[in-house]
C-alpha cells in the first residue's frame, strides 16, 4: 500500500520540491565533486562539460491545427526537463515529498486526487512521468484530455463503474466488451439492450456503447446517427474506436460523448505493451475518473508509459500506410470473389473465398462514411472461407502472416477467429494488415490459397 491515505500533495498545493535547475543538476561544480570521487574530476572536466543547454527552456507545445504527426512529436515538449532528445525511462514507484515541514499539505486538506502538474508526483498509483507524458500526447492526438489505463478492457471497466448506467445498448463486436458488461450485470443488474434498439427504450444515464470500426469484420457504423439518438433521450454515447485511431477518425467531432481505445492495438502498435485510454471532454468526469483509477488500481507501468510515447510518435504514418494497403488487399479480394480481375487470381480465390468484409466495401453508405473516415478505411478486414477447414487450414500456408490473436501491430496477423471467439462463424478469418508491401501480401495469400486449392482437390 501507499500512504496516499495519510498526506498527499498537488502541483503547487502539494508542497511538492521544485526540480533543481537543470544547469545546476548537469554541470554544477558542488554536484559532480560529491557525485564522482575519482581524482581526475577537476575544474578541468567541469570546464569541458558542455554548456549550450544552460539557458535552454523547454520548448512549447505545438498549436492545435499542426498536423497529427506534429502534435504526436511534439504535444508533449513543456514536460521536457532535461538534454534527453528521447525521454528518460523512469522506474520510480514513490516520489519525494518537499523538505520543507511548512509546504506539506495534509491530504484532509486538499481539494483533488490528482495534480495537474508535470512534475509533482507523489505515487505511481496514481502519477507518474512516463504516463504522464503519454497521456499529454494523446489528448492533443484526440482532442479532449485522456487517461491511460492497463488494459483496453480496464478502461472500459472504468468508464462503466463511473456513469452506473442502468442499460446499455450494444451491438455485435468484441466480445471482452460484452464480457466487461456481464460482471456489471452480476454487481448491480445492469440490462443489456440490442444497439438496434428503441430510442424509447433508453432513458436520461444510459449508455449506447458503439464500436466503430466493428471488431473482426472492420466494418464502419455511423456515428452521428448513434449520437442523435443518445442525445434524444439524454443518454451518453460511448465510442470504441480502436479500429479507427487518430489519422482515421475523429469520433468528437460526429458527438460522442466517450472515447475509448484498446490501445495495445494502434496506438501502440508494436505488439509490445498493453494499454487503455478514455478520452472524455468533461473537466468533472476526467477529475472522477481520475479518482476512480487511484482505487481501481487499473494503471499503466512505467515501463509501458514509456513505449506508449515510442509508439505514438509514428501513429500517422504506421495507420494511413497499414489502411492503404488494406484497402488494396480488399479490393483485389472482393474483385477476385465476383469475378473481376486476372483469371488465374479469380479461380484461385473463388476456390476458397465466399466474400470478404471491411468498411471500403460498404458503398451504399459512402456519403457519410467518407466523411467519418476521410483517411482511410482502417487495416483490420475479415475473410469467409467456403468451409470451416478451409479456414482452419489458411493461416499455416502463409510466411508473411503470423497466426495470432490481436492486432495493430507493424507485422501482419491473421487470426482463425474461432481460436479465441467463441461468437463468431467459424469460417471466419480476422486480417491485420501491417506494414509490408501489399502486393508481397498480395502474393502470399495468393500462394496459400493456391495451396489449399489443390489439396482440397486431391
């Protein structure tokens, strides 16, 4: 445990030390003598340290309308404190308090859990500098202030035990989702409701949970339509939009009320870390949430914080590129299924492949979904095989994909779906598209299609 209970302190009513100057802590003469004991520490060392950075201040934030790979680099730039051009890990779990008896805050004292400076932190529980910093680039990546959680399903736990609503409408799609909301029936008898359903049957609290782009087909639903209908009867609309990470969409600007991100999958992007985000534009639900989170105990490590930030930096340029590539693999596929294309590829695919589904194939709902989506249709798309063995069969014949569960990654996954939804039709196979050439993406399912062709032929 900590002693969060007994004194805490904020950014400037915390009685929290302030940092030594940076010149000071980098080449100050009293701290490298008591830091280095080996004879050749002498004023000549001190005197070869460089200096250029003694007047440097930490740069500014960039101005909200620079582009999204901008902010990613750079939102985060006032939290510099030191020469580092990639930020410092740090491990810590507890920080110091001031030394000054009078400047302590007792916690029956304070007005708020959480500080919002940069640099008072009092226990990783509740802040920490690596998630610190991660969470200031995310909010100018979604535009409303962010938190991290532990997991994408921690954060939508989050969202759930702070709103308490009595329903809760939702649609087919990532079936952890509706896992989280079963452990909400069982506390307090929350009712699940069809998203298709009546407006009339919700009321002013309740929830519209919309999952947009739809996991693991990477179909799209219309955000705005959800939204009035949330909106007529005073109920809120929570939007998962992992499929669809900044550079895609943008779910405030169609009315959601929540944004949540499993973002072990893009915006982390290298299958390395595991991590949640809720955005909300409220000041009182980010400071409830934020008082939640002390006890859910549902943070980020250090570590991960740190990979966060890595992983953010290429967001843009990882996201529209995997997109684009996977809109061309959906094309060529679907052409193939109905018979357009080169003959050798139609036969091949219509041998094994029944449709193919993704957002760039919904047509008829193009005038609000190019609007939605300006950028790209998102990576993740599903395939039906005529057969479950098929299916079962096609991701061993590939070299380029790997078969595993998850996505998001910069390596291309695929994923017999039925390995870890129990849901879905097992004929169903869930692509991720990363990073490699599409049309060397392209070949290789050209090949193991080939393959299972001609095995189930013999």
């Amino acid at each position: 445990g900590s002693n969060l209970g007994l004194a805490r302190s904020s950014r400037d009513k915390r009685g929290m030390e302030v940092k030594p100057d940076l010149t000071q802590d980098f080449a100050g003469k009293h701290h490298l003598k008591n830091t280095f004991s080996h004879p050749r520490t002498s004023s000549t060392l001190m005197e070869s340290l460089p200096t250029n950075q003694e007047q440097a201040a930490p740069p500014s934030n960039p101005a909200p309308n620079t582009s999204l790979s901008t902010r990613a680099l750079h939102a985060d730039s006032s939290l510099d404190s030191n020469p580092d051009v990639s930020p410092p890990i740090h491990v810590s779990t507890t920080f110091r308090y001031t030394h000054n008896p009078s400047s302590l805050v007792p916690a029956s004292a304070q007005t708020h859990f959480s500080s919002s400076s940069s640099d008072a932190h009092v226990y990783s529980r509740e802040t920490a500098p690596n998630t610190t910093r991660l969470e200031a680039i995310l909010t100018a990546l979604l535009h409303a202030p962010c938190l991290t959680y532990s997991s994408g399903l921690a954060a939508l736990h989050a969202i759930y035990v702070f709103l308490r609503p009595r329903r809760v409408s939702i649609g087919p799609g990532y079936h952890g989702s509706r896992g989280v909301l079963g452990l909400h029936e069982k506390l307090h008898g929350l009712e699940v409701l069809p998203l298709e359903c009546a407006a009339e049957e919700l009321n002013a609290g309740d929830v519209i949970h919309l999952e947009t782009p739809v996991n693991p087909t990477g179909e799209a639903r219309d955000i705005a339509a959800f939204a009035r209908k949330a909106a007529a009867r005073g109920a809120y609309l929570v939007v998962d939009a992992t499929f669809g990470p900044p550079g895609l969409q943008d779910p405030f600007v169609w009315g959601a009320d929540v944004v949540m991100h499993s973002g072990t999958k893009y915006l982390g992007g290298h299958s390395d870390l595991l991590m949640g985000v809720l955005a909300v534009k409220r000041t009182d639900w980010l400071q409830g949430l934020k008082e939640d989170r002390v006890f859910l105990g549902s943070v980020m490590g250090s570590l991960e914080g740190w990979l966060g930030v890595r992983s953010l930096r290429t967001l843009e340029v990882r996201v529209r590129r995997q997109s684009e590539s996977a809109e061309k693999l959906v094309g060529w596929l679907s052409d193939c299924v109905v018979g357009r294309g080169d003959q050798q590829d139609v036969d091949t695919i219509q041998g094994c492949v029944s449709r193919v589904q993704h957002a760039s194939l919904q047509t008829n709902e193009m005038v609000w979904l190019k609007k939605q989506m300006p950028h790209g249709f998102g990576p993740v798309f599903a395939i039906w095989t005529k057969d479950e063995s098929l299916a079962r069969r096609l991701p061993a014949e590939l070299k380029l994909f790997s078969h595993a569960t998850s996505l998001g990654g910069v390596e291309s996954l695929i994923e017999w779906r039925a390995m870890s939804d129990s849901s879905v039709d097992r004929r169903l196979l869930r692509v991720s598209v990363g990073l490699e050439g599409w049309v060397d993406l392209k070949d290789d399912l050209l090949v193991a299609f080939g393959k299972l062709k001609v095995q189930s032929a013999s």
